[in-house]
C-alpha cells in the first residue's frame, strides 16, 4: 500500500466525517420538529433542513473526492469495508445533482407540516399537491440513481434504505407470505374465537405514570438516559445521534399498551445506535448496516421478547402495580390474549405480528406503482383501498385510516416499507439463534431481564456496523442467510 | 449600476443566506445543549457546532466572495447597508483561519460543559485549563481581527457583538457611572433604610403555576407561541431564530420574582427578534442592529415598563390571585420595594439597576486585562475578587460567586459584557422617548398592556433591522445618540 493511497484514505476519513456530522445535526433538527417545534417555525426548519441537506452533498460531491476514492487504499475488514462503503455513497451521491437533492428535502419538509393537519382531518386532497411534488422528485431521483447504479429505479431507492436487497427478492418472499396469510389467517382467527376473550384493563392510566413507566422499561431493556432522551410525538421514532439518542412516543390516558410497547419498540431502534463501534463514529463503516437490521433489533425487543410468555410473567404484576384495578386484566395469560390478538386492521402500527406484513405488501405495491409511473397520486386513495380490501377483506372508511396514515411517502420516504417486514423475519431468525447460543435466556426474560439478550445483539449485530452485508450479518450471526420459514415457523407457533 | 454588478449582488445575496440558514441551525443546537440535551451528547454536540461553525466560515471565505464583494453594486438605503454590512463580514471572517474558528468553537463547546460543573461545586481549578484554552485562542482570534481591522485587540472582540463602540467610547461612560454610583449607592441605601422594609411573599410556589403565569406575562408582553417557546435552563437565555423563539427561564418553588422578570427579560429579546424585518431575513440587514440593541429591548420590556409603578398597579393583584397567601406582599408598593431594592450583592444577574453597571465594568476591565494578555486565567479568581471589593466594598466568599459565575467567558464570549449596561442606559433613553411619543403609554401598562410600548419599539428599533448602526438608531427614535444621563435621571428618580 502506497503512502500517498494511504494519505488519500486519511482525507477520506475526514472528509466523510464532516459529511457524517452534518448528518448529526439533522437528526437533531428533525427530532426537535417532531417532538418541540413551534407551529411558526416549520418553513424555516425546512430551509435548514435542505440547506443542510445540500451542504452535506456538496461536500460529498466536492473536487478531489473522486480522485481520492480512485487512489485510496486500506487494509483490514474494517478498513476495507468503510472505503467500499465510501466509494458505493459516493456513486450515489454523484448522480443527484444538488438542486434535486436541496429541492427534494424542502418539498418533504413542506408536504410533512401539510400532511400532520391532513391526517387529523382525513383530508387527501390538501395533501395530494404536496405529495405529487415529493412523488415527482422521487421519481426524478430513482431515474438518477437507476442511470448510475443499473439497478430499476425502484430498487436504486430501496438501496438507499438496506443494500443488497431488491423488488426481484422481496417479491417471492411477499407472494409467499400471502399464501401463507390467506391459509393462516382464517386459521388463528378461528383458533382465537375459541380461547376465552380477552379482559381490558380498566384506565384512565394518568400519562405521568405512563411515563415514568416508559422510562423504567426502557432503561431495563439497556437504554441509558445519561445518553437518551424519550419525548412525545405524533408518529413515535427513534431519531438522534449514537451519544445522544432520542426516541419518542404517544400517551393517551386512555390506553398504555401502545405507548409501551411503542418505546420498547423504539428502545430497541435506540440500543442498536448506542452499540455502534465508537471506534469507527462517525464513518460509513460504523453506522448500521440498512433498515431491516435496524427494524430486526426494534422488532426482536418488541415483539419477540416484550410479549414473549416468560417476559409477560415479569410484566403483568409489574403493571398491575403501577395502574390498579382488576388484577385478572393484568394476569400474563390475559396479556398474551391481548397483546397477541390477530385481529384485521385498518392502521399498520397497530397491526398484529400476522397481518403487519399484508400492510407492508400493499405499500411495496403502491410505493412501485407510483415510482414507476403506473399509479397517480390523484388515484392513490382507491388503489389503497383497493388492495386493502384484497388483501385484508376489509375497506377503509377513510383515508386517515387509508393512505393518509403512514408519515413515511410524505416525508419522501420511497422504498423503506420493505425493510419493515424483511425486519421482522430476520427478528425471528436472530431470536431463535439466540435462544440456541444464550443458556438460559427465557428464563432470564422471565426475571424482567433483557440484558442476555441485548449483549448478545450487541455483540452479533450493534458492534458490527456495517462491516457486513445484512446477509452476511445474518449469516455471521445466525449460520444462515434470511430465511422467512423462522418467521412463519414464529407464528405457527404463537398464533396456529 | 452594471448588470454584472446586480448579478454579483444577487450572488452575495444567495452566499449570505446559506451563512445566515448555517448559523440557524447552530442556534437550535445550542438551545437543545441547554434545555433538553442529555449529558453524555455533549462531546458530539461540540462536534457539531465546530463543524457548522467551520462551514460557514469556509462559505464566507470561499472563492469568487471577494470578487464578488468587490464588484457588487446595490441600491437604496437597505440593500446599500446589506452589502456594506456583508463587506464588513467577510472582512473580519477571513481575517480568521478556519483552523482556529473550529478550534474556538470546539474549546467554547467543551470549557461550557466542564463549566457547569465547576460553577456547581464552586471549583475554578476544575474549569481552568478549559478557560486557559478559551482564553488562549481568543487572544489568537482578537490578534487576527486587529490585523485586518486596524482596531485594538479587545476592541476587534467587541465589535463582534456591537459594531462603532470600542473600550474607549466605554472607558469615560464606565468612568464616569463609577463616580455617580460612589456618591448615589450610599445615598439610595439611605433613603431605602428609611422606608418600610419589604414583605416577602409566603412560598411555596408551585413550579406549575409560575410557569403558567410567566407564559401568560410573555404572551401579554407580545410574544406568540406559534412562533416561540418557552422551556427551563440552568442560565437564561434567549435562542432560536425569529420565527422560532426559544426562551428560556429557571424555576424554583421558593421563589417566583427570578423566574417572572427573567422571562420578561427574555421576551423583550424575543420581541426584537420576531419583529426583524421577513423581507431581509437571511441577510445582515435583517439581523438585530446588536448586543447592546439587544439587551435595551430586553431590559426595557423587564427593567423600564415591567417594573415601573403602573405596571406594577396591574401585577399585584394578579400575583396575589397565583399564589394566594398576604395581600399585602403583593401590594404595588410593596413589589416596587421588593423589586427595586437596592443591594451590594454578588450575583450579577441577581443585581438591581444601580449596582449592576458595577459588575459589568469589573467584567469589562478583567477581560480586557486577560485579552491583552495583562492578566492569567490563574490569577481571575484573585483579581476578580480585588476589583470587586474596590467597586461594591464587598469580598465574594467563592468563586461560585465569583469569577464562576457567568456563562460567558466560558463559552467564548469575550467583549459583550459592556452591552449589559451600554443595553441599560439605551433602554432609558428609549423609554422616555416613548412616553413622549406614545400618549397613554403609562396608563396602559397600569392596565397590563404593553402593546403600545411594544408596537413603538418595533417601529423604531426592531423593523429597522441592522440598517442603522447603533447610534444612529438611537438618534432615529430619540432625535440624539446615547446619552447616558438619561439612564442616570432615570436612576435618580427611581432610586434617590
């Protein structure tokens, strides 16, 4: 390796540092938006945010950088892996120019402030003009990304969110899962009308209570506030920064399981950040490796530890503790009736473990459609519709609770939906290995304690970065790539 | 006016907001450091703001700016001060190696935090080498100005917050108040001794009650929370961008007095802000005309109007229906003895109108000593406590009330302490120009309403942007430029 390679990979380093940290600052600027923000001050957030945005590709795109990736060279996984990572941004990066990226981010902006009052007034058409200019600068950006990278322009935008995994994959996994629902569903439906109905538990649960309740589980599962913050907002995320994260969700005093479940949920998103390599903070290679990792580590605590059975027995007395009232509402059985009831849905983030994936395949169809130029977004409502009640037998009375949902294609978010379901498989596979490498690990769940299992992510997934591809993560950690059947195999299990 | 000269004008215009947009983003940084950040995201805050900082630098310094800045021609009194303005920017910007610009803002970043602690646990050796560092590269920063400016060092510095005012417009100003407040402290102490004492109003009083009030009090004053926020940090302040305020206030049940007038205080800041001209946000003409500009709105809203006898008529009765307890605490009388009453103290932000010039001139005086390199950041806390014996015939017992105090050497703000009491002596001057202006203005604060004092300042002062320069802004709304003796009339009859 010669001493100028070397030097140009230092450069690289620094450079690709720089773009990392702007990067930081507009996630902070997004989680203030979303959890603080004055009404007042949305136009001007979104010039930042785009200001921000085009910095960040100007220095991505700056002179010297290509000479630099064409003569840098490194040794080592990590090394190796970061300057690949490097050069596959910078390959994206150069195919948008500026003004599409600086346009893109204030159009998601504008549409994002429109969308929060046309979802609380199920009013699409408020929203349709913004979102055809997002739809219409996503397209703009796929056919950019698609003319460089030779990926369909879909699949250059689903890149974006996880590598090495496009429509081509995802489609056979999908017709397969929708077999599997159509023979299932009916199947656990019935099974469940079998079993004694579930008992509510009886609120009003005081959101102070929530709250403190939030925290302490959120803190049991590993997430240390000296480091986090957990705040409210409308569409509850996990934003921040690996030293500084912030997760957020919604209270109601009328109900606490979502809210908890939501920051458990969002935890798990957190713990994955706060386990990053802090060797690598900063670089490509130390960031996490796509979205369907992200949402196997927020899933994996959630819906495969959270309502485990071991972990209900510690839960249930712990509620009952904190709300009162009827102690069989409370009892881990009932819990387990209630918080994994199959039940169709209009609303994805309430969905069940079984259906969520048939909310997913509908918008991988649409959000194609629409980036392919097949669907309008003057048509979108019925298209969702449409597919809902196929899917699901069920059609939504509204669009707040049809296509005006999901904060996600609002806020440009074109191509993600994916890694929400490729998540939840790789959340099963992760936890049956698991269970196979970590002795004693339901029983540890049953103490009320994650920590078996959270180190052994840490160790598996967190501390890798994105050293790996998210199939060689899997392969690494689990001894094979992604396989749906420990996902179906899951819910056989639990549901049939 | 040449085309090419337009266009290069219209190319400053676009250069400069990008700059402005940069330094927005920061100000939200800053503000979520104070108010939410959890600690362990300090070291990437840091990060973060001493990157920004160095982008906009590097964009004020970028190619084609001189040229640009040389060539540019603009018309009419707002956009001929915009470009002299930007000159004087860049002048002083690339008087300054990017180098040292992240330097400072990294060092700023980290002294701040260790500060914190430091002032908690009254220990100045913790925070030393921190501010050593500060000091060491303020001294490197004020050294660079004066090369390119032509002004002494600490008058480079001071230009920073308050252009056309250096140490020796200051020096006879601060001379000339030692010698009143010599002969008028004891007089007033005399003529305070005479009259009954205060009653204290019983406590507690609940965090949630004052925080209520003291958001009614600033919506009162003429803030509006769509476009501003108030939260809670350990030093007041007033943040954020003009169509997103925040400000900030502290809490404790013992008291109120602290938390209510600091919050006016920072409303008349946040009513400069939000009254900026929108045509020319973005751009220097747009901004507040300075420090000391700044700080007369603040203390006029606070200082003149919130504790002028009328004001007081209409507060009492309201504190009393807060907080219950003795009518007679909150008898007008009675808060104008409590509020008004004049003490030797330590505490700078604690101090009353009379005494206060005293704590900014020992500032201004160790500041300049330790800019010149006359004085070591060893020896602060022992000339801190020299200077102020000798002002104030007081010795603080701790450097927690001492040189620990203040935020702001810790933070890397050299030069703005005269702005307090230069802020002071302006907002006199524009009060008594506002009675004579304004008919009712009196009789309306006795009705609560501040709107016709306020809607005069925004005409005057804060819709002319940075149009004018300090004293010129002076002379536009009160026909003469600073004239300290209204501060002191002001004073004499409040006080003697």
């Amino acid at each position: 390796m010669s001493a100028s390679a070397t030097a140009a990979y230092g450069r690289l380093k620094a450079r690709f540092a720089r773009i990392a940290i702007l990067g930081e600052a507009q996630a902070m600027l997004h989680w203030d938006a979303a959890a603080v923000m004055p009404p007042g001050g949305a136009a001007a957030r979104g010039e930042q945010l785009a200001t921000l945005s085009g910095l960040a590709h100007e220095l991505m795109t700056a002179p010297g950088m290509a000479a630099d990736l064409a003569e840098a060279e490194a040794g080592g996984d990590w090394e190796g892996a970061n300057l690949a990572l490097m050069r596959h941004a910078h390959a994206r990066a150069v195919a948008l120019p500026t003004e599409l990226v600086e346009a893109s981010a204030r159009a998601n902006a504008a549409c994002e402030t429109v969308w929060r009052e046309a979802r609380a007034q199920s009013d699409f058409g408020r929203v349709a003009p913004y979102l055809a200019e997002v739809v219409r600068l996503q397209r703009g950006t796929a056919a950019a990304l698609s003319a460089a990278t030779g990926l369909a322009p879909y699949d250059a935008l689903m890149e974006g969110y996880q590598r090495g995994i496009g429509a081509a994959d995802v489609e056979p996994i999908f017709a397969a899962y929708e077999a599997f629902l159509a023979e299932a569903l009916p199947r656990a439906e019935e099974r469940q009308a079998r079993q004694p109905a579930p008992v509510l538990p009886q609120g009003p649960f005081p959101v102070a209570t929530q709250q403190a309740l939030c925290r302490e589980m959120s803190a049991r599962a590993g997430l240390d506030f000296e480091h986090a913050r957990l705040d409210e907002s409308l569409h509850p995320f996990c934003g921040g920064t690996p030293t500084d994260v912030r997760i957020t969700t919604r209270y109601t005093p009328e109900a606490f399981a979502q809210a908890l479940l939501g920051v458990l949920h969002e935890t798990g998103h957190a713990l994955y950040e706060r386990g990053l390599p802090p060797a690598y903070a900063h670089q490509p290679v130390g960031e996490a490796a796509g979205m369907a990792a992200h949402e196997s580590q927020s899933l994996i605590v959630e819906m495969q530890a959270s309502r485990s059975d071991p972990f209900l027995r510690f839960l249930g007395p712990k509620l009952h503790a904190a709300f009162g009232g009827e102690a069989a509402a409370y009892a881990p059985e009932n819990l387990a009736r209630l918080w994994r009831r199959v039940e169709r849905g209009f609303i994805r983030t309430e969905a069940d473990e079984l259906t969520y994936p048939a909310h997913v395949i509908l918008r991988f169809r649409l959000e194609r459609a629409l980036i392919g130029g097949d669907l309008a977004v003057a048509d979108l409502p019925a298209a969702w519709n449409d597919g809902f009640t196929r899917l699901l037998g069920l059609t939504p009375p509204d669009d707040a609770r049809g296509c005006l949902q999901d904060i996600h294609w609002h806020d440009g978010a074109f191509g993600y939906f994916p890694s929400y379901t490729l998540g939840a498989m790789a959340a099963a596979q992760l936890m049956r290995a698991a269970r196979i490498a970590v002795p004693g690990l339901d029983e540890a769940l049953a103490r009320g304690e994650l920590a078996p299992l959270t180190g052994w992510l840490r160790q598996h997934v967190h501390s890798q970065g994105s050293r790996l591809g998210f199939q060689d993560l899997m392969r690494a950690a689990t001894g094979k790539p992604l396989d749906p059947a420990d996902f179906t195999a899951h819910l056989t299990e639990r549901y049939l």
